[in-house]
C-alpha cells in the first residue's frame, strides 16, 4: 500500500494541533491500515512523552541569594540617571536654564562692536550716537558698546547697553530708558525682554 | 501574577532593589530549568540563569511593561544558552550540521544504537538518557523543543522569544522532534 503524500507533515501538524480537518480525517484513515506509518507516528509520540517525563527540577538551594548579591551596587550617578529620567520637564527647564546663560554670557564676551538701530535722522560720531537737537525719532534706539547723546525727541524706547546715555536739556525721551552696563543688568535685560516677548506672545 | 510582576518591576524601576528579589523567587527555576535542559550542565546552567536575571535587572529600564515579563526573560536566557553552546563548540561535534543539508547532522549518518550500547543504556538513569538526547540535538533545534516541550510554551510565544517567524518554529520543532524519534526509538 503506498502512504499518501505528506503524511509525515500531517502527523507533526497534528502534534502541533495545527492540522485541517480533513488532512486529520485522511491521517487517521491511513494510520489505522498501515502499520508502517503507525509505528512512525507512535515513534513521535514517544519520543514527547520521554522529553515531557524529564521531571521538573528546580534551581539550586540560594540561588536567590547569590543573584541579588551579584547584581551592581546602586551607584549615585545611576540615581541621579533614573531622576532625571524621571523628571523630564525639571531636566528640559534646567538644561535651557544652562545653555541660555551660556549663550548669553558668551553673546556678552563677543559683543565688543559698536551697533545701533537703524534710524533716519540718527548721527553717528566717534562710537557716540546723537539725536540732533530739533529732530523727532519715531520708535525704539537700541545703542550697544556706545554712548548716546539726547538733543532732540525720541518717541519710544531707548536701550544703552554698555556705554552712557547724555540727555541734553532740551532732550526728551517719551518711552523707557535702560542703560545696560554690567553681566548681569545684560542677563536681567535679557531675561525681562524675553518675558515681556512672551507675554505679548500669550496677550 | 502579571499585575504582581508589573507592580514589582515598577518598584525596581524607582530604585527598590529588593523588589527584585521576589522576582527572582517567582521565576528562578523555570529560568534554571530552561538553562540546564539547553546545556545539560547543572553548573553551567547555574551561571547562565544567574547571569540572565543580573542582564535583566541592568536591562529592567527597556523593558516595554506592556509585554509579558516571561518572554523578555526567557529570550534573555535562551539567548545566553545560545551563545554559549556556540563559544564552546569543538570542531568536530557530531551536532555540527553537514554543509548543504539544512539540519541534517552526523547523528543521522550514525546508527542510534552505536551511540549508546543497550547494556549503558540500562545502567543509565532513563532521565539522564533522555537528558543526555536533548543536548545532542543541534542548538537551533534543542530550544524550540526546550520551550515547547519542558516550558510548555505555545509556538507564537517561542517565536516571540527567538525572534523568529512563526513559520520557522514549526520547522525546526519538525525536524526537532524528527531528530528525538530517531534518537529515543530505542529507548
């Protein structure tokens, strides 16, 4: 009698109980006629049941103990790691706390040149800026590494960082004046300008 | 018992080492079992069990608590068993396939009863033998049947732990149980 094709893989599909029904009616058909092919199959069988018999053993007496005196010493910086993880929002305000002062601090230190807002009517002399006497600037003068001289009207803000602000007599400033002349001043106009930016953002 | 083990692991995720401990307790000699049953070796077995619990403590951080912590463990375990059977392989391993055969090994060019004589075979512990079988079989072989038959684990979950498809387990399980019919006929 010849054995039908396949009937090895329909017996392992059956042991792993993934065997269509009609495949498993043809399995079962065959092996009741053909004693070759039941032989194999009980050969199968048997040789699961020796492996599943192994009986259960179970692991070494202290095996608890010896793992957790194995494991790695909690180390501070594996704390401060799982803290940081752990608080992201507190780790994200302190790095930009970090990197702004940096930034500022280093913007500080190389910002030696004399620069000024670009206004119509503003003259330049010698790292001075002057509001000619007579003259009505419209908006904000921000004068870096430099002195400004007030003759005329200024109709905004002025800023003076690192230099002096002269108001002649007849000079008059409608808006704030700030001189900026030491680190922190430069941080505290930092930090007051990019709050103000950010209220105007949320108004 | 998952919710146990979750709430455990949240506790070692704070910092609470002890914690740990109990799941040691809870899974140790599922995870020796599956060591020894691999290598054949209790004292191996040992190493490696003890090992698989230290690189899952030091590894607890990426592990996805959504998944079940058996896998991840048990794929931290097999995967060491793997990679020792490999370092210690000699040249010549009666195991060792023969090229071009895809998982056809000496032991099927050699004759089951001259591995061992009927008279050894009587003096032997039946579970030692069978033992002794298992560890014959060619590694990627011997796992599946470990996890399958001794883990008592359903084939989605062993291809889980592998890391192979499904496809593939069914295979190797076949010819896996194929190379225990050969080799345990004359038990």
């Amino acid at each position: 009698m010849k054995c039908p094709d396949n009937i090895v893989l329909y017996m392992h599909e059956y042991l792993d109980e993934e065997i269509d029904e009609h495949d498993e009616q043809l399995l079962k058909k065959h092996l009741q006629t053909c004693p070759k092919c039941q032989n194999y199959f009980h050969e199968l069988e048997k040789a699961i049941a020796l492996v599943q018999s192994t009986s259960h053993i179970q692991a070494p007496s202290n095996f608890t103990e010896n793992v957790m005196a194995r494991l790695p010493k909690e180390r501070k910086r594996v704390g401060v790691n799982r803290w940081f993880r752990h608080h992201p929002l507190l780790t994200a305000a302190s790095l930009f706390i970090i990197l702004m002062t940096g930034s500022l601090l280093s913007t500080w230190n190389k910002d030696h040149e004399f620069s000024v807002t670009k206004q119509p009517d503003l003259v330049v002399h010698n790292n001075t800026v002057i509001v000619p006497e007579g003259k009505v600037i419209k908006g904000d003068i921000t004068v870096r590494n430099g002195d400004l001289q007030v003759e005329g009207k200024v109709e905004g803000d002025v800023t003076v960082i690192n230099g002096e602000n002269y108001m002649a007599s007849a000079g008059n400033v409608t808006g704030e004046i700030k001189v900026v002349n030491e680190v922190f001043d430069w941080i505290w106009y930092h930090i007051k300008k990019t709050s103000k930016e950010l209220i105007s953002v949320f108004n | 018992m998952e919710a146990l083990i979750k709430k455990r692991i949240k506790q070692v995720l704070k910092g609470d080492q002890s914690a740990y401990g109990e799941i040691v307790e809870i899974y140790k000699d599922k995870v020796f079992q599956l060591c020894f049953r691999i290598l054949g070796n209790r004292h191996e077995a040992e190493d490696m069990a003890q090992e698989a619990f230290i690189r899952a403590y030091v590894n607890i951080s990426s592990f996805n608590i959504d998944l079940k912590f058996s896998t991840w463990l048990y794929r931290i375990a097999t995967n060491l068993c793997i990679d020792r059977i490999r370092k210690k392989k000699p040249d010549y391993y009666l195991d060792a396939e023969v090229s071009g055969t895809d998982g056809l090994t000496m032991y099927s060019q050699v004759a089951a009863d001259t591995i061992l004589p009927e008279d050894e075979i009587e003096s032997l512990e039946l579970q030692e033998t069978i033992q002794r079988e298992i560890t014959k079989l060619p590694e990627k072989y011997r796992s599946v049947i470990v996890l399958k038959y001794i883990e008592e684990l359903s084939l989605n979950e062993i291809s889980e732990i592998l890391d192979i498809p499904l496809g593939t387990v069914k295979t190797r399980i076949h010819r896996g149980r194929e190379a225990l019919r050969h080799q345990l006929r004359n038990v």
